[in-house]
C-alpha cells in the first residue's frame, strides 16, 4: 500500500465522522499531491471543516485513513499533526497580540538558548524566502488582518509543515493582500509544499488552486484534477447540491398582492469592515416567497440582518408595508410586522441556555406582563400553544432548549416568529442541517404563510429548495443582485452560472 | 487515551445544589480531620466548637447573622452584575464609596432624627457605591472597557480616601491624637434585633426578596437574563445591550454602597478605612457559591457567616489562625467545587481535544459562515 501513497503529501481515504445528532464526514476523500494547491469546495455543514480537523489532529477519525506522506498517521493531538508536518492557519488567528512576530512565531517551538536578536534574524530569513514580509520585532497587535495571517503562515513553515492547511484565508483579506496570498502560497508550491485551500469564492479557487475536491454532505462528490479546464458554473452547481428527499411543493401562484418589503440601493459592511452588500434593491410582496441563491459568504447574511434591522446599512432604505424603517431597531421592526429566522438558530435566535418558555417569549414577553410582573402562567400557556400548534418535540418546558435537535429547534423559533401573524418573514437557511421530516414540516409552514398573503424572503444554499418554493429567485454574487430567474423556467446550470457570476445578459 | 472532562448538564435536576452543597461541604470536613489531627486537636472537639458558636442559642446566631448581612448584601452586588455575564471585582470599594458618602452626610445633618437620620444615609449609601462605578460602567456600556479591572483598581482608590480623610480633613478633634473620624450620632445606630443582629439583617433579607423577585419575575429581569446569557439574541428582541450594561452595574455598585452604609449604621461606630473588612471580596465567593443567583445569596452568606465565627471562636481551643484560615478556606472550597457540579458533569472522553462544549455542528457553522 505505501508505494502507491507514496507519490501524495495527503491522503485521506474514506474518513468518517459522527457527532451527537450529525454526520460530519461520511466516507469523505482527499488527495493531495505534493507541490500543488488542492481547493477543498462545498456548502457549509458539508464538512470540509472537519475533514481538515481530522487531518490537523484535533478529531479523530470514527472510520478510515489518514496518511501524510506516504506515511499512515494515527494523531492523537494536534501535536503529533504538527510534528508530521501538518500546519493549519484557522480563521481565527491564534496569536498573542502582546507578543511580537518573531515570538509568536517560535512560539513553543524556540530553540533553547537563542538570543531573540539572532531569532529574530531567522525568522526574517524565513519570510524573505516566501515573500512574505514581516517586521520580526513588531508587536502582533499592531498588525493588519493580512499580516496576522503571514505570521501564522510563518508559525507553520518554522514548524517546518509540508501540508498547509487553510481555512478560508481570503474572507479577512483586502483584494490586494489576496493577491499577495495567492503568489506567497505558489511561492511554497514550487518549494515542494502541499497547500488545502477551503474557500468559497470560486474565482480565487480558479485562479490560486491546481486541483478540487468538493465535498457535500459529507461525501466526495468530485475532484478535479485541472482546474483551468473546469467551468466554474460546473463547480458552483457541484457545490450546491441537493438534500435528500422530496421537497414540499407551493401550489400554483396566487396573485401577489402590495409591496410588503423594498430594499433600495441598500449597502452594507461585513463584519471585518469590508463591503459586503452593494445597491441591493429588491421587492418581496405580499403573498409570494422570494428566493435568494448564491455561493454563501457572498452578501447573504448581511441581507438578511440589514433587513432584520442587526446591521446598519451604509446606504439604500428599507421599507416595511411603505414605512421607512431603515433607522428602525429591531424590536420595532418586529412589531411592525417584520418575522426573522436567523441563520445561527442558537446564539441569535434562541438563547441556548435559557428555557423552552423564556425562549418561546422572546418576542412577546412585553405582552405577558402585569404591572412589572412577567405573568409565568401566561407565558407558559403560551409556549404550551406554540409547541402544540407546531409540533416541537420538548421534554420539560423548563429545561434549557440546547438540549433540542435541530428541527425542533427551528420549529420552536418559527413557530415563535410567526405567534403574532406577521406580514413579512425573513428566513435565512432554515432547513439547513435538518433531518427530511423537519425539512418537510419548515417548508410547509413557509408555504402555508405564503398562502395567508404573508410576504416570505427565503435566503436559502438549498438549489432544489429554492426551485420548488420560490416565485422569483434571485441570485446574490460579491454582495450584489445580478440575476433575477422564473424558477418554473431556470434549470440548475443557469442558477449556476449565475452564482458563480457569470450572468448571461 | 481516556480522561474526564466537564460536561455541562442539558438537564438540571431539582435539589441537586442543595445535595452538591451538602456533599462539598462534608467532603471537606472530612479532609479537614486531617489537617486538625496532624497539628495536634481533635477534630470532633474543634467541629463541635465550631458548629455550636455559629448556630447554637441566639447569640451565637446573633453573631452569625451580623457577619451574614454585609455578605449577603456584598453578595447580591455581585451576583446582580454576574446574571447579566458582568463581573464587579470591586463591591468592597463601592462599600467604602457609600459608607464615606453617608458618614458625611450624617456629619451635617445630625439635627435629623434617628429614622430620618438612617434613611438619608441609606440613600447615600446607594449613590455612593452607584458614584464610584459610573466610570466603570459607562466604560463598559460604551467604550467595551473590562469592569473587572477597573472596578478592582477604584477599591484602592476607595480605601485611600478614607484613610485620607481618617488623618486629614476628617480626623476627630477630640481623639487624643488618634488618627479616627468621630463616631456616627448615636441616634443613626440601626435598632438591634437579638444579640449582636440588627435590623440590618432585614434590609438586607427585605433587598433579597425584592432582587429574587425582580430578576425571576419581571419583565425587566427577563431582558436582564436574556441579555446576560444570549446577548445577541437580545439584540434581535430589541434590548439595548447598553442600557441593561449599564443599569446592571449601577445596581451593583449601589447594592454594595449600601452594604457600606448598612455596616456603617450597624456593626460600626465609625467610618474607618476597615470598615469593608473584605466583605465586599468575599460577596465575589457568595455569589458565586449562590450560581449568582439573588436567591442563592441568602443561603451562602450564612454558610460564610458561619465558617467565620466557627473559624475565629476555634482559637479558643488553641488552634492558630492559619490553621483556621486554611480550615475554613477548604470549607468554602468544597461548597465551590459542589458548585460546578450543580451545572456540569464529569464525562470520559476518549479523543483527544474533543472538548464538551464543542457542538461540532454548531462550530462547522460558525467556521465556516463566518
């Protein structure tokens, strides 16, 4: 068997992982060649993550191999992945600001004895020789988010790593220091090295990577092995794929009815600070469901809270039932009339640690009050109606809701968002990660308000969900609108293209 | 590779503090029969001291309770900061803040009756503490500046200015010399209750119910929790984080000014620069044995009140103050420990750096939508 693994600085063969309730990785493969930067693509929950973390020694395998090097690995610790020359560079950059470059830098791996001058000297020899510059006797807080990312680029190759592993690079980045990634990682290519590039911007992945794996539900579905002969439509309509089972279908369209919601011209910034939404301008009526398709991290998130009201817009309105709500807070918006499924159910829309019934009246507690006091027979009334009426499956009232499964979790949260009949919801990925019965039973609901002359916004990475439930479904590209599509009409190719940005005028 | 690690309980099962409590405590007293029986006393005897001085006949529960009652009301400061996530290191300064403010206050106005007398001093009890952490709290609120550390720091500020004032402009002409602040007129001496208790005991039970009530039943105390526990959540309810910042540290600060101003008008005769005495570092270790809640506080300040009385009257028995100190340092310590368990479990894992608070779903998400 070594001989035929010798030839590849990564091999990962039929990794399985499980969780408590998840199937992270299901016989997932991974091939990587020495001197070659391997695009690892796929939605999000289609466990790239993991995958890495498995190679990084922070999971263990349930099932399959791990080899690196031709060698066959068995990592205890994300040590002993280091020490086989693993180097990963998460997103979060784990550096001590206090500290400079050069000490972040050898870190836990200095040599004895050494004066930090003569350090310092060797670490600028190591960043001269990948052209990433980086002033050794900084302090770490001083520098950019780019240049954070060399130094921990830098903690790697002083680590000696022949695999580099990472995580989405480019999201803290300026298009400027990108492009000094990309040439930095080709740099420690043609020195022999093997780089895993997770990314979800496709336009880099063409332009940085020589070869891809993508990854859906866990699986390998794909690999390329010359990305320059690959159509990037090709490789968006890989990345989203379908879930399993049938999806509910909307009965024919009812006639739309007023404006409920109108975005104009509407811009925002990430949260880094970066531009994240551009003039986005879009209506969503009463009575009909308006999907929104796109690669994710491209605008998406920030859509949807701009509109919730948790994201102040640099410019545009927003307008609620023809009210300009654009300097509204968010409480206000939602008894105006404005419902929202936030994508991260727990954390922003359920408050993990609290219970079914305090979770259950985040929105109407002010009106279960008596004087100062919160009324607890009435709230708990409440919440009894809304897990009956929505089906959540709950053991005690009182128990904190993180102990729920995913569907009940959103359940309980659209069941909660939809108490006081709204006139416009708001949901971002809210089937994501649910089994085919939640799926079924969230689908329904969005249905069903669609029928009741609800204006629904359906922010989805689901192709199939977006073609079975939308009226009209737009495509979101680099924080822009740039396709607008009759889902009755568009097949998956021309959703494709268009999330990959190439919009066919 | 198989080791234990501490895994939060998705079920809380009722009485379970109470057993853990139990169980903490005992646990400790049994390891403390070492200790006493190595330096040379018998354990039974010293325990039995202990136990009878804190608990048995109404003096010795008399003295039980004045120590309680600063702790408590120390221990509320904390835990009312602590529900909304925020940490006030500093209650024993804001107790020395509201006691200077009311001991001035009662140096002007000594004409006032007695029950006029003590509330205005209440009241400026609570400004002062609320005085000293307005810095810390808009810090907090605005500029996101850590109230650990700036609230710590301002108790030394505190303490500095009484002393200050003990050998400066406040020093008491008729002292001898001495460097002290005259005493508080008589008629501000809160009324006593039995022994050495007064009705400072029930200001502070009165304030426990009111907090008990206010953070579990109220509309106001719901925001409180949903903000501390879930902050963005609250965002998405429309909850100023701000706001709830900001009046949860005043509070705070004033609840433990008043524990100054309680201790002022009860236990001592005089302002002094060691009045606070610790209790308001202790109120941290209350309210953290409480799970900084309000109605947990009342329960833990009486257990502290009790290890420091049972630890002072040991000494009669010849045992020295560290020995005591470390005894009733492991008391506390297993009560602590029980603590935790009351949330988490311990759990064998295998893998390494699989950690229990690791949803790995949730994380694949939060990576990778970042």
């Amino acid at each position: 068997m070594a001989s035929e693994n010798a030839d590849h600085a990564v091999w990962l063969r039929g990794i399985e992982k499980q969780f408590p309730g998840v199937i992270a990785c299901a016989g997932a493969d991974l091939r990587v060649r020495p001197g070659t930067i391997h695009a690892l693509l796929g939605e999000n929950g289609a466990g790239k993550t993991t995958l890495v973390n498995v190679l990084a020694g922070v999971y263990r395998p349930d099932g399959g191999e791990v080899w690196v090097n031709g060698q066959r690995r068995h990592f205890h610790s994300p040590a002993d992945a280091i020490a086989a020359g693993v180097g990963m560079v998460y997103q979060e950059f784990r550096l001590v600001p206090s500290l400079t470059v050069a000490e972040n830098i050898v870190l836990g791996a200095a040599p004895r004895l050494l004066r930090s001058s003569e350090i310092e000297n060797r670490v600028a020899e190591l960043s001269a020789a990948y052209g990433m510059a980086a002033d050794p006797s900084r302090p770490v807080w001083q520098l950019s988010m780019g240049e954070r990312q060399r130094v921990e680029i830098l903690k790697a190759l002083w680590r000696d790593a022949s695999v580099l592993v990472m995580d989405e690079p480019t999201a803290v980045l300026t298009p400027g220091e990108a492009a000094e990634l990309g040439a930095a990682l080709r740099a420690m290519a043609d020195d022999g090295r093997s780089v895993i590039y997770i990314s979800h911007k496709l336009d880099e992945v063409v332009a940085f990577c020589d070869e891809a794996t993508v990854l859906r539900l866990g699986k390998t579905v794909a690999t390329v092995e010359d990305l320059e002969t690959v159509d990037r439509a090709a490789l968006a309509e890989l990345m989203v794929g379908s879930s399993e089972g049938g999806y509910v279908d909307r009965p024919p369209p009812i006639e739309a009815g007023g404006e409920a919601l109108v975005l104009d011209g509407v811009s925002a910034l990430s949260d880094r600070g970066l531009p994240a939404l551009s003039e986005v301008t879009l209506t969503v009526r009463s009575g009909e469901i308006v999907g929104i398709a796109g690669v994710s991290g491209n605008g998406q998130k920030e859509l949807a809270e701009t509109i919730a009201g948790l994201r102040s817009p640099t410019g545009g309105r927003v307008e609620l039932n023809q009210q300009d709500v654009t300097q509204t807070p968010p409480g206000a918006r939602y008894r105006l009339g404005l419902a929202y499924v936030p994508e991260d159910r727990l954390g922003v829309g359920l408050a993990p640690k609290m219970s079914v019934v305090d979770n259950s009246v985040v929105r109407s507690y002010r009106s279960q009050r008596q004087g100062l006091m919160l009324v607890m027979a009435q709230c708990l009334g409440f919440c009894r109606d809304l897990v009956e009426k929505f089906g959540v499956r709950v053991g005690r009232l009182h128990d904190p809701v993180a102990g729920l499964s995913g569907g009940n979790l959103q359940r309980l949260l659209l069941g909660r968002e939809l108490a006081e009949q709204p006139s416009v919801l708001v949901a971002a990925q809210p089937t994501r990660g649910l089994d085919v019965q939640g799926v079924a039973a969230i689908q329904s609901h969005l249905v069903a308000q669609r029928a009741d002359g609800v204006g629904v916004l359906l922010i989805s990475e689901d192709l199939d969900e977006l073609l079975a439930l939308s009226d009209r479904l737009m495509v979101m590209y680099e924080g822009r609108v740039v396709a607008e599509l009759d889902p009755d009409a568009a097949t998956r190719g021309e959703v494709g293209s268009a999330m990959a940005g190439q919009v066919s005028a | 590779m198989i080791r234990p690690v501490l895994a939060r309980r998705e079920k809380v099962i009722p009485g379970t503090q109470a057993v853990a409590f139990v169980v903490g405590i005992a646990v400790a007293l049994v390891l403390g029969v070492v200790l006493l029986s190595t330096s040379g006393h018998s354990p039974a005897e010293v325990y039995e001291r202990m136990f009878d001085s804190a608990f048995m006949g109404s003096d010795s529960l008399a003295r039980t309770l004045e120590r309680a009652t600063p702790l408590a009301l120390t221990g509320l400061a904390v835990a009312v900061a602590g529900s909304m996530g925020l940490w006030n290191i500093g209650a024993e300064g804001q107790m020395m803040a509201g006691a200077t403010i009311a001991a001035g206050v009662a140096m002007v106005a000594d004409g006032l009756s007695g029950p006029l007398l003590i509330a205005v001093m209440m009241v400026c009890g609570v400004a002062g503490g609320m005085v000293l952490m307005l810095g810390p709290a808009l810090a907090r609120s605005h500029l996101g500046v850590s109230e650990i550390i700036t609230t710590l720091m301002l108790v030394y500020v505190a303490i500095r200015v009484v002393e200050w004032l003990e050998t400066g402009p406040w020093k008491d002409p008729d002292s001898f010399g001495f460097a002290v602040i005259e005493p508080v007129p008589e008629q501000a001496s809160l009324p006593g209750l039995f022994g050495r208790a007064n009705i400072g005991t029930l200001i502070a039970l009165g304030l426990l119910i009111v907090f008990w009530l206010a953070v579990s039943r109220t509309a106001w105390g719901y925001e409180l929790r949903l903000a501390g526990s879930s902050p963005n959540t609250a965002r998405y309810a429309g909850i100023s984080l701000r706001r709830k910042i900001l009046t949860a540290l005043l509070l705070s600060g004033g609840i433990a000014g008043l524990a100054g101003a309680v201790q002022l008008t009860g236990s001592a005769t005089r302002l002094e620069s060691g009045l606070s005495n610790g209790y308001g570092f202790a109120g941290i270790i209350v309210a953290a044995l409480a799970l900084m809640r309000p109605s947990g506080v009342a329960v833990a300040a009486v257990v502290f009140g009790a290890v420091q009385v049972g630890g002072q009257s040991i000494q009669t028995l010849g045992v020295s103050s560290a020995i005591s100190d470390i005894l009733q340092a492991m008391i506390l310590f297993g009560a602590l420990v029980a603590a935790v368990f009351f949330n988490y479990r311990i759990r064998w894992t295998g893998p390494a750096g699989q950690l229990p608070g690791d949803e790995p779903e949730e994380a694949d998400l939060a990576v990778e939508g970042a």
